[in-house]
C-alpha cells in the first residue's frame, strides 16, 4: 500500500490514465476527484460489495437462456 501526503489540487496517477486529485480537506474529511477512462468503473468500496452481492444473488436465481445454436436471422427484404 502506498501513503502519501497531499494537500488540495495535489494529484496522485494510478498508471496512465486514473488520475486521484485532493479537491477539499474539512476537518476530519477528504473530497476526492477520481478521473478514469469511462470503461474503467470507479465506486466506494461499500456500493462495490453491495454491487458484487446483487450480481451473485441475480446468478443464482436466473437462468441465462443460450441462444448460440439457433441459426442467424435472414437480412431485412429491401423496400422497392
């Protein structure tokens, strides 16, 4: 684990693109900005574990039908 110290408008880079920006120090709390490619999902830990806990609820009560052994649909016939 790293620690650092860093004061408001101080960033921090996680690898090339996650950049983490001290935005507010008030007492006891820290504000930070996150900025990540929009393919990257960034939450707090807590909505993290409650997501992973839905997505294995939802895995064991449904069955995902498979469709890959049903032939393609034919092209859309053209307007004349």
């Amino acid at each position: 684990m790293l620690v650092v110290s860093r004061q408001v408008d101080e960033v921090i880079m996680i690898g090339d693109d996650i950049e983490v920006m001290v935005t507010d120090i008030r007492g006891d709390k820290v504000r930070l900005g996150i900025s990540a490619p929009k393919h990257l999902a960034v939450h707090r830990k807590e909505v993290y574990g409650a997501i992973l806990k839905e997505r294995n609820a939802d895995s064991l009560g449904q069955h995902v039908a498979d469709f890959s052994n049903l032939a393609p649909a034919s092209p859309p016939a053209k307007e004349t």
